[in-house]
C-alpha cells in the first residue's frame, strides 16, 4: 500500500469553506454557526508588483472534523490515456501516467466534503462531486479532504463539467491546502470563455498570481467537459488544460496539505459544476 493509502486508512473528514464577501443570507445557518469557530481574518500579505487581489474575508465558519472513517482508496489505471510521448523539456517527464498513487472516482460520498447551506452545495451524487455555487460574488466555497499526504510535489488531474455558464464563472482545483480552517492554498481555475487564472489563499486572504488568460487548450462554453490538471514541484506551479501544459509560475512558497474542488460563479446563480475521476501522482521531487 502507497504512503497515500496509509494516510488515507486514517483520514479525518473535514468541511472547509475559504471565501470572499458574501452577504449574511449566504452564510452558513445558524445551527452550524452554533458549531463553528469564526475567524476573523485582519492581516493582509504585501502584494508583490503586478498582482491583484480581490477584496479579502471579513470571516471564515469551521465546522469541527467528522469522526475518523476508515476510507480505502481505489487504485488502478489513469482514467484518462497517458500521452503517447511529452515534448522535450515538459515539467511532466518522469510521471508513470499509467498507475497513479490515488483514484477518486466519487463512487462514495465519504471521501470528499464540503459546506452545504444557502450559498453553496457541495455533495457527492450518483458518483460525481456536484459543486453548486448559488450566489454570483466573490466567494470561494471548496469541497476538501485530508489525505495527510507527506510532500508538496505532486501532479493532480481531475474532470469538469460546467453547466449553463457564462464570461467568467469559473471552476478549478486547490492544491497545498492548509491553515488554521483549510483557508490557504494555490488554485488553478478555468473560465466559461476559456481562460484560465493561478490565485493564492493566505488565511484566506486572495492574490492573483497569473490572472486570466485565454488558451485554446480549455474548451469553452456551457457544457464544456475539460480535464484539468495541476503539478506542484518545489517552488514551481504549472497549469495543465487536457493533457497540455498552459501555464507556469514559480516562487511558491506554501508548501504542503491537501486538495479542494469548487465552483465559483461570479454571473450565473446557481453554477453547477460536476467533478469526476480525480488521480494524484506524488512525486519525490
């Protein structure tokens, strides 16, 4: 059994919510905020020259962890053909694309959770983790789990489907999740028009590393089913839209924790976003 599975055996569920300015009718209810610890969230990071941020959270809901469920983790062929070859130079090479070291296929609902209240919905149907971002805003809503894995060099694909879209609204995955409520971590997020973005989560606090832009490799539009992929290694972050590497930025500086998958509609009330077959490869450097 791989390290992952190890950890996987003792995993801790957990529910994590990082986010930006929604109103007080999309908070969590209130029998949740009995439950949870608010973090007030008042330090801000310098922005580097260039970046943008958008406006950070005033506070972030921590449900308490659900009690440990012994979780097997399925493994088995990629879900997706490995590349015939990669080209010279592809941060890529070296990855056995054939046998990652974990499949998700969401056949159960105990792997991966998420806030579920009037702002957003987060569960696992009919072997699909079904995003619902109800409430066009600056907020981000991430399903989590905590697999503990043990390094922050890792390569992670999961596939997308966006429903009735538009302009912006976008969906994505979080890696090296981590902090006091699951609120830090790197995004890599595709749009309804096709463009792509990096954003890094501090305490919840939000940078734009790489803002949009447009690539041909993310298949736009309502219903555009896309496979999207994200390798950590080192200080080094690449975004990969169905099997091509599209973009790069280095200076990392989070280093480890766990993964997120969202939907963040900033036109469309209601954005659906249907996640399936998720693959980790963790690498040794």
């Amino acid at each position: 059994m791989n390290r992952l599975a190890r950890s996987l055996l003792a995993a801790t569920l957990a529910l994590l919510p990082a986010a930006c300015n929604r109103s007080a009718g999309g908070q969590p209810p209130a029998e949740v905020a009995l439950t949870s610890v608010a973090l007030t969230l008042t330090a801000a990071p310098t922005i580097p020259a260039g970046l943008t941020r958008t406006p950070p959270p005033s506070a972030t809901a921590v449900l308490p962890p659900s009690p440990t469920i012994p979780l097997t983790p399925t493994e088995g062929p990629s879900p997706t053909p490995p590349p015939a070859s990669l080209a010279p130079g592809d941060p890529r090479a070296g990855i056995d694309f054939a046998h990652p070291d974990y499949r998700d296929d969401f056949s159960n609902d105990l792997t991966w959770v998420g806030p579920d209240f009037a702002g957003t919905s987060n569960r696992v149907e009919d072997g699909r983790l079904v995003a619902i971002d109800h409430d066009p805003d600056d907020f981000v809503w991430w399903s989590t789990t905590v697999p503990d894995a043990d390094s922050g060099n890792l390569y992670a694909e999961v596939t997308a489907e966006v429903g009735d879209c538009a302009a912006r609204d976008s969906y994505g995955m979080a890696v090296r999740v981590a902090g006091p409520a699951f609120n830090s971590g790197y995004t890599a997020e595709f749009s309804c028009d096709g463009a792509y973005r990096i954003r890094r989560f501090t305490l919840g606090s939000v940078q734009a590393l790489l803002d949009w832009t447009a690539d041909t490799s993310i298949y736009a539009g309502p219903n555009a089913v896309n496979r999207l992929g994200v390798l950590a290694r080192a200080n080094d972050l690449y975004v990969v839209a169905n099997g091509t590497v599209i973009g790069h930025l280095s200076g990392a500086v989070l280093e480890v924790g766990t993964f997120g998958l969202f939907a963040s509609a900033t036109e469309t009330a209601g954005l659906t976003v249907t996640f399936d077959d998720f693959a980790l490869w963790l690498l040794d450097s």
